[in-house]
C-alpha cells in the first residue's frame, strides 16, 4: 500500500548528504528523526508553525535549526535532502517549492528505513491502542538486559528522557503507526518499516480524516500481515476480535495473547498503588511468575504481555523481561501524576479514543480506589472532533464522577462540517443519563472554573487530550498550590 515512487526517492538520495532539511519538523516522529540525523553528525534544519510540548523542549535542546512558518525561502540554500512530514499537504508553500525544485526528498518512513532501520531488527508495536507505552516498554526491557536497542516512540519514554535513542545493538524497536505517510504516499507508515518481529495490539475505528470505515482501518492492518513472511513472528492481541480476523491468514509465525483469551494469558492479576501484577501462562500453564509492574492499568498488563511474548519469541529470557517490567517508569502524558495540591492529585493523559478513555479511567479507579475522578477532556483529534463516536463516548466515562467537556477544537480552514462534529451538550446528557454529572463547557477556561469551584480534598483530576488543552493541568495546579497555601 505504500505508493510506487519510494523506490525511485530513496534512489536520488546523494550518497552522502550533509544538509537535511525537515518540512513539518514540530511533529513528535519528525522531531525524532531531526535529532537521530544530528546525532549522526549530519546538519539539520526543520520549519513548522507551533512547537507543543513535550517537541518542543525535545528540539530546542537538540542542535536543529529551527525556522518558524513555511516558506520557499527555507530551501535557501538548498539543503541536500529533504524530509516531509505527513502532516504537510500539497498546497503548502513549502512543499510546493519544493516540487518545483530538483531537491531529493522522502517522507519521513522512508527516511527512517534509509538512515536507520537497514541492517537493524526492526521489532514494531502496532495497533489502535497501547502503541506507545508497548513501544517505550520493549526499549526499555532490552536496555535493562543489556541489549543498548534503539529506540523510536510517539512519546517521550521516562527511561530515557526522550522519544527516541540510538543504540550499538542489533535490534530498534518503532511504533508503527497507520496514519499515513506523506500527501504524496497515501499508504500507512508501518509498511515502510519491514518489521521482523511486529505486536499489534488492537484493531478499531481510528482517524476518521483518512479512513472512512473500520473495513478501511483493517485493510491497512491486512497489508501489514501480508508483508511479514514466514521468518517474521506476529503477537496478536487476542482481546480484539478485529486484530484476530485481519491476521487469521499469517504467513509469520502468529502468537496470541491477551486478558481474555490467546495461547499467552495473565493470571493472578492484582492493581493498586505500587502498579500492577500478574503471572505469564502459556496454553493454561504458568511460565512466569509474579511480574510487577510499576504503572497500572489492566490494559498495561495486557501491553506487558505482548512484550512478553514477541521478546521470548527472540530469545530474552522470562526473567529478563520481568526484570525489565520491575523497573519500567512509563510514557511522559500516561497516566502521568504532575503533581498534588490542596489533598488533588492532578493527572495528566493522552487518551482521546473512547476505548482508551474507558481504560485510562479504569485504571485511575484501580489505582485510586475510593476517590472521586473529576475527569476534563478535549474533543481535539481529527476523529474524537466528529460525531462518529458521539454514542461510545457517552460509556467512556462511566468511572468518573464528574465530566467537564471542552469545547470541540477548531482548526483553521476546518475539514469538518458542522453537522459532521461531535455534539458536546447532547454528549453531556447522554454521560449524566448513565451516572456521572457531565458539564459541556463553553471555553477551556470554563472547564477550569468549575474544576476548581468542584475539587476537594481527596479528588483525582484527570485531563486528557491529544493536545496542550490551554495547559489547563498547569493552571489547575498552579491555582490548588495558591488554595493550599491560603493566599489569594
């Protein structure tokens, strides 16, 4: 499914460049890769509009250029190659000049693979949920075994205070995701990584601005099944029927795993304030025994266990990869705790589908038994911002105590028409119908007033967004440490 021109790209690559220019560079993977080149002794430029957090500190504390807007004028002088990142679209000034130059250019896959994943054991996370945690945990493991893997992840990782690492040994672990790979490669990026060994963790209905069903979303998954041969080894998330059905046909070597079914299973699964633990069985036999793992989260569990079973398949020992559990910090955004004030805990996720809203919330339940969850969330990705999942979001939140709905995230020149988007109000009515009381707010700065006029003593707040959110976690704490210190 990648387009037919990669081969022809990478053909025009000079055989040593020494400038390379990234268009889109404020992306988490772009700013990954502008970082791995200059790492590589490489000078490195990169132009975007916005720098967000966590990119922005990870970029301005590495040696890139960085130019603020889009312009011809950043191919002056022309760089020796160029870098698209998929989130530019043809029309852009940029991309446009740079088609009508006879600058060599490649997407930000391809780059990867060029520069790379070429003579490396690729091992790829893939899947709809658990992506990046999966990821960040497998570099981890392998580090903590003295493997020295590198490393490429769509968060930073605890462990190494980064989204990405290059390491001396043989393997580099990537999420492979199914977003596509440039205006000018339609097809998913996972597909240019060439995995050896690949989890998919989960198959649903995601990225609804390039997919236009779930049989659309499996069809990418499918290609990605059909590309692994009969050297490769699959883990397959059992616990998602979709996951199961797009890989009925490998030709890899297919392992399943799961919570709820697969020949890898967790037993003697227990969730509290020190984490998570569980013990491995394979076929109903208990291989591993008493694993602890330090974030919870039975959907963590579950990651662990893909882990688990695609490092085996590759020769890590059980006891390494439990030792490697035993000390794994998480994912920066993950069920993240930034901080405590006036007897809040503030916590801060990514979660924006609704299956990893229910999940993330459960296992803020687990981890926090017997608190109120005071639960914020942004409708801001091209998918939670229309209406598609408009009912499934109502159940999403079944563990919080109280909802508080920003604002549906406007984009400029927005691709989704009105009746296209998600009806916040009508999604607050459907959340308080089921138990929560549920508030759709008019502004962000709203959603922080009532926040703050509902917190007590003893509450969890939990913001989740795929974006800032108006750095509302920040101002929420900020505004509790004036509280708990009795000044105005």
């Amino acid at each position: 499914m990648a387009d037919s021109g990669s081969a022809a790209r990478l053909a025009r690559i000079p055989a040593s460049p020494r400038r390379v220019h990234l268009i889109g560079v404020g992306g988490t993977a772009m700013a990954a890769v502008a970082g791995m080149l200059v790492e590589r002794g490489l000078s490195v430029t990169g132009s975007d509009n916005q720098l967000y957090e966590p990119t922005a500190s990870l970029l301005r504390n590495s040696r890139v250029g960085l130019m603020t807007g889009f312009s011809p004028a950043n191919l002056s002088p022309a760089p020796d190659l160029v870098v698209v990142g998929n989130a530019i679209v043809a029309s852009n000034p940029e991309a446009v000049a740079l088609l009508d130059s006879a600058i060599p250019y490649l997407s930000m896959p391809e780059a990867l693979w060029h520069f790379f994943l070429k003579g490396r054991r690729v091992l790829m996370v893939a899947g709809t949920h658990g992506k990046t945690t999966s990821t960040a945990m497998m570099a981890h493991v392998l580090d903590a075994a003295g493997r020295d893997p590198s490393m490429l992840v769509g968060g930073v990782a605890s462990d190494f205070g980064s989204n990405y690492r290059l390491g001396q040994g043989a393997d580099f672990v990537i999420e492979g995701d199914e977003y596509d790979t440039a205006f000018f490669d339609k097809g998913p990026k996972f597909l240019h990584y060439r995995a050896i060994g690949a989890i998919i963790t989960a198959v649903e209905f995601d990225h609804a601005d390039i997919y236009r069903d779930l049989e659309h979303v499996k069809s990418s998954f499918r290609a990605l099944v059909e590309q692994m041969d009969s050297s490769r080894v699959l883990a397959v998330c059992a616990d998602f029927p979709h996951a199961l059905e797009v890989s009925a046909a490998a030709r890899s070597r297919r392992l399943t795993y799961g919570l709820r079914g697969g020949e890898y299973g967790a037993t003697d699964i227990t969730v509290g304030a020190d984490g998570a633990r569980f013990s491995v069985t394979r076929d109903g036999d208990r291989i591993q025994d008493s694993i602890h793992l330090p974030i919870g989260g039975r959907m963590n569990v579950a990651n662990a266990l893909g882990v688990y079973v695609l490092l085996s398949a590759f020769g890590v020992s059980g006891d390494e990869i439990a030792g490697g559990l035993r000390t794994f910090k998480g994912v920066v955004r993950r069920q993240q705790v930034i901080g405590e004030a006036a007897g809040v805990t503030v916590v801060d996720d990514f979660a924006h589908h609704p299956t990893a809203i229910g999940v993330t919330l459960e296992a803020i339940a687990e981890r926090f038994p017997g608190r109120r969850i005071l639960a914020a969330f942004e409708p801001r990705s091209n998918t939670a911002r229309r209406n598609v999942f408009q009912n499934a979001f109502a159940a999403a939140f079944d563990r919080a105590s109280r909802v508080y709905l920003g604002p549906v995230y406007f984009k400029e020149n927005d691709p989704i028409a009105p009746g296209e988007r998600l009806e916040t109000g009508a999604l607050a009515s459907a959340i308080s119908a089921r138990g929560a009381r549920a508030i759709a707010c008019a502004s962000n700065d709203q959603v922080l007033e009532r926040m703050l006029s509902d917190a007590r003593a003893g509450d969890v707040a939990l913001f989740m967004s795929n974006g800032p959110f108006d750095g509302l976690k920040e101002r929420f704490l900020a505004a509790l440490q004036v509280r708990g210190s009795g000044t105005t």
